[in-house]
C-alpha cells in the first residue's frame, strides 16, 4: 500500500491536480475536435434538435391511429413547409441587408463619431481609436448577418438533416424495447430518461411557442417605427431567444445599431425602451407563468 502522510493523493495513486489538468486536456480536445468535425456535428445537432422538437408530433399522430411509417412523412412535410416559408420570409431581406452592409457601417461609425463629440463638448474627451480597440459597433451588424447566414449554411445540407431525422424519429419508437434488450435494470433508466425527455420537449415547446410571439412583436414594433428589414430582426430575436439570458440582448443590438443609422438617438431609445419591454413581458410574465418551477432544466444545459 501507498503512503500517503499529506493526503494529497487519491486511491488511485494521482493527485487531484493531475486529475483536474487530465481532465481539463480532454476537455480542450473533445473541443477542437468538435471544431474541426463542424461540418459533420452541426447538421447532426440540428436533426436531433428537430427530432426531439417533432417526437411528440409523430406520437400524436400514430395515436390518432395513422401508421408510423405514414406519420413521419407527413411531419417531415410540415418542417419543409415550415423551413420554406420561413425561407422566403428572410432569404431576400438578408440579401438587401448584406448588400448594404457596408453603407451601414460607414454611417454607424460618423454616427459614433458625432456622439464622441457631444461627449467630448460636456468636458469628457474620448479618442474614437480607443473605442475602436475595445468596441466596433459594426462587428454587431455582421453578427447578425453571418448567424442567419450560418443557418443557411447548415440548410444546404437539408437532404442529409431530413435523412438523419427520419431515421432518428423511426428509432424513437423502438428505443424502450432496445434499452430494455441493453440494460439490466432498463426500468430505472427508462424512468430518468422519460422524465428528462418529456422536460426537454416541453422547454422546447414553451420555448418555440414564445420566441415565435416574440419575433412577432418585435416586427411589429421595428415596421411601426420605419427600421429597415424589419421581419429580418424579428426572425434575429426568434432564433437568438432559444439562448437564455442573454441571447435577446445580442438580437437587439443590431435594430438597435440600425436606428441609429437611420434615425439618430432618439429613435433609437425607443427601439431599445421596446425591446425591453417585450422581453420582460415575454421572459418574465409570460414565459414563467407557462414554464412553472416544475421543469427542472439547467441553464447550462439549455445553454449547450
């Protein structure tokens, strides 16, 4: 047996410090790996984000009495026409807006420019090149642009997404009798696992249903008050408020930036005052009310 006078080893013989930096090198390796297998793992997370979104519709419809081989096709018909419609709506307004990237940034910057110089005639005197080094406003239009452009990227590969989740959403019928076959006491598993299961599905649903009236209003909001590509923002505010917290700060910033451009100070006030608005009413009325304390779901976990 190993001494062991200063307890700085475990039964195993390594240290916790060896064992935090073994861990925290795979860590960094299962990430660049992930990095590197992006064009592989994206289109197979967004099939299973699909299938679990779409799981219960398929369940539905075979309770109906439709035969599942039946089901999925009609279910994987809706998300076409989903994918379709939504594709249509924001496909020519990310155009016009990536065209007219760079006028918008030139703006933006003569607008900064002019509000470091109201600043600087109150006695506080900023160079524009130290706000450059720590914030370019511009860098937030382009966000936008590439994240829709992203998921764009990702939908070329539409034909391999609706293989996977067919396939995924076949499985999901016969994975109790696999795990029962797997395991040797499949029923506490298949407990754990219906609980997170059903946790997820509802988040997700709750989620889509109130990130869609979000998007909604924000529309709403951005065509009452003139803002350029207004359904482009709201399609933004819909994706962007899947990410707890602080993922409808980020959808904002970029109308926000744009009435600025368009408007001036002013306007963009109350841009940012509407934001506001709808996303405490959104995230903190209604969304909890819908939610409940009961889900159990980590933010981390969300976050993921």
């Amino acid at each position: 047996m190993m001494n062991n006078p200063g307890g700085l080893t475990s039964h195993s013989g390594v240290s916790p410090a060896v064992r935090f930096l073994v861990v925290g090198a795979a860590f960094v390796v299962v990430v660049a790996g992930l990095k590197v297998a992006a064009a592989v793992v994206n289109p197979f997370l967004l099939s299973l984000f699909i299938t679990i979104f779409c799981a219960p519709l398929v369940a539905f419809l075979v309770e109906k009495g439709i035969p599942n081989g039946l089901a999925i096709p009609i279910v994987i018909v809706g998300i076409l026409s989903i994918g379709g419609l939504m594709g249509a709506l924001v496909g020519q307004s990310l155009n016009d807006f990536s065209s007219q990237l760079p006028v918008y940034e030139a703006s933006l910057r003569e607008r900064m420019k002019e509000i470091l110089s109201l600043v600087s005639q109150q006695g506080v005197t900023i160079a524009p090149e130290k706000i450059s080094e720590f914030f370019d406003p511009a860098v937030a239009m382009r966000l936008a642009a590439s994240t829709l452009s992203g998921l764009g990227s990702v939908l070329t590969n539409l034909f391999l997404i609706l293989i996977t989740v067919m396939f995924m959403l076949a499985e999901a019928q016969n994975f109790p009798v696999k795990l029962r076959a797997a395991l040797a006491q499949p029923e506490v598993s298949l407990n754990r696992f219906a609980v997170f299961s059903k946790g997820v599905k509802s988040y997700l649903l709750i989620k889509t249903i109130v990130s869609a009236v979000t998007g909604l209003l924000v529309v709403l909001l951005l065509w009452i008050l003139g803002i350029d590509f207004p359904i482009l923002w709201g399609m933004v505010a819909f994706m962007m408020n899947f990410i707890p917290n602080i993922g409808s700060i980020l959808a904002a910033i970029p109308a926000v930036l744009l009435a600025l451009i368009q408007f001036g100070l002013v306007k963009t006030l109350i841009v940012m005052g509407g934001y506001a608005a709808i996303n405490i009413f959104m995230g903190n009325v209604i969304e909890p009310r819908f939610m409940g304390k009961g889900l159990g779901l980590s933010t981390l976990v969300v976050v993921l």
